[in-house]
C-alpha cells in the first residue's frame, strides 16, 4: 500500500511581487514534503490571454492556485484607466478560475484588498460588508473586478463543488514591495524616502498631515495565514486578514518607526499640500481570532526594520523603483 502522501503542485499567479515574495519566505520558513511552489510572474504568461493561461496550466498540472496577479496601480494611475483596469483584472481572474475548475485543481485562494469595500460605510469593516454598496469612486474598475471573484468562487462552489475562497488583507508592506517614491503605497515610499535623507542628509518630508490611520501587515505574517488558508480554510466566503482593530496606526507613528530603524535624527516637515486619503480602513478580524487564537504578528518595529535593511542592501539595482 501507498503510504507516501499525494504531492501538491501550488501555482502562485502574480509570484514575483510583495506578497507573492513573502509566500515564498514563509514556504521556505516552513517546508512541507509534500508540497512543491511554483512562482509565475508575468514574463511566464499572459495571464489575460486564456489560451497563454492555459499553457500554464498544462505544463505544471497544479492540485493548488494562489491567485495573486492583477492589474493594480496607485490612486493616479487608477482615475485615469477605470475601464483598463476592470476589463484586465476580469480576464485574468475569468481565465485563472475558469482553468482551474477545467484542470481539476482542488483549491483556490484569490487575494481581493480593503479598497473595494463600499466608499460609505460604518466600521469597523467585516466580511460581511463587501457587496453593501458602491466602492470608491477614483478606483471603480479595479474593486468591482476584485469584488467578481467572490461572486465567481460562489458560482463555482455552488455549480460545481469548487473550493474556491479568497482572503482580504490590509496595508501589506515588506521586502520586494514597489518603492517607487510616486506610484507606491504608504510605507515602501516612507522608507525609500528616508533611506535617501538618511543618506543625503536631508529634510524628511511626510506626505499630508500624518494622522490618517492604517492596519499595516507585514508580508511575511501574511504569508504565513496565506499558507493557512491553503491547507485549513474551508469556506467559500472570504476572510479579512489583518493586525486587530486596536493595532490601527497613523500615518506619523509609521513613519516615526521607519526613522527610529534608520537612526535618522533629522528635520521632519509634513507636505499638507498633499491628500491624506481616507482616515480609515478600519478592518475586523475576529472571524481569522476565531480560527486562529493564537497566531502571532511580527512586532510592527521589528518588521518595519527588516523591510527597511532589505531595502539598504538592494538598493538601487534590485528594488523595483
């Protein structure tokens, strides 16, 4: 008799980003036997082509997909290209899942993010609330593409059997992030900037006001709940991933957490010509404490530390800017 286990395949769309980079630290972390990661990243196939998609699939014949790919942009790029981004992000995530009920694939797991949870509603967010209502207007496209994959995994769970999820993070940061100083999110431009001051000796200059607050999760911490989600979470209905409600920083405290791993000592100026954004996300998670009780985040200053000698060491040639 057989008593060797069944190999999984895990094909992880999207592979060489922030969180796709993370899962990779996090399976390396924690190696299973019976498990085998394949990274794709976009020079591997046209993900919003299906039949490049298909390609794919047939070479590595996956028991598993982790769906990270997608179109994404900052809140700029974002206004302009409404219409591209929701026609791209809908063929990519119509192809992956499509291939994946074709190709027998035993489980999905597709990333959405806070930003399509409705632009007016009461907080803190939970699951619950996705579809309560239209989304904010800059980036439309994006969240209602993102909101269809919890409509496709329904479909196929209920027609077919499928178990097909998907998982909502927070603020995600960490190595291998875009540290572009204008396209980039919060803390990947907090630490690019004060890796230059520190460097230059320079003023540091916070964008907007510092108080908007945000739920930050390092990309390793949530690797580790990816992984989680893979082997042990069995509903269809997506689950929040992020730090507790009582975690929530400013923007001010994550950034004096990137000084303090720098040593930078210097003049601090905040440019309130700049938008703060929205002042919260707000997000709940208790369904993940009801799961996983226990689970412990990386502390944020340690984290913010190890993405800030990341970015040291690989700067410039092997950050993407």
């Amino acid at each position: 008799m057989e008593t060797q286990m069944a190999k999984k395949v895990i094909l992880v769309t999207g592979g060489s980003g922030l969180v796709g980079n993370g899962i990779r630290i996090a399976s390396e972390r924690d190696p299973r036997d019976d498990e085998q990661f394949i990274f794709l990243s976009s020079k591997d196939a046209d993900l919003t082509d299906k039949e490049s998609t298909r390609k794919v699939f047939e070479k590595h014949q996956p028991t598993h997909v982790i769906h990270l790919a997608a179109k994404v942009g900052g809140l700029y790029g974002n206004m302009k290209a409404n219409l591209e981004f929701f026609r791209i992000n809908m063929a990519i995530n119509d192809n992956v899942l499509s291939l994946a009920k074709e190709f027998k694939v035993e489980k999905v797991v597709s990333c959405l993010s806070t930003c399509i949870f409705p632009d007016k509603t009461t907080y803190p967010i939970d699951e619950t609330m996705v579809h309560n209502g239209p989304p904010h207007t800059s980036n439309y496209g994006y969240s209602y593409a993102k909101r269809m994959i919890d409509v496709m995994n329904k479909g196929y769970n209920q027609q077919h059997g499928c178990k097909f999820t998907s998982v909502i993070p927070t603020n995600v940061f960490g190595p291998y992030d875009n540290f572009n100083l204008e396209e980039s999110h919060v803390i990947p431009g907090l630490v690019h900037k004060l890796h230059v001051c520190t460097q230059e000796n320079k003023p540091f200059t916070v964008w907007g006001t510092g108080k908007a607050r945000r739920q930050f999760i390092y990309s390793v911490d949530l690797a580790r709940l990816f992984l989680w989600v893979m082997r042990s979470y069995d509903e269809p209905d997506p689950i929040i991933l992020s730090v507790a409600e009582e975690d929530e920083i400013s923007i001010k405290e994550a950034a004096e957490a990137v000084a303090r791993a720098y040593g930078f000592t210097g003049e601090w100026i905040y440019d309130t010509t700049r938008s703060d954004g929205q002042f919260k996300k707000t997000a709940c998670n208790n369904k993940l404490r009801k799961y996983l009780p226990d689970f412990k985040f990386t502390p944020f200053d340690e984290a913010i530390k190890e993405t800030c000698d990341w970015f040291s060491k690989n700067y410039p040639q092997n950050v993407r800017l």
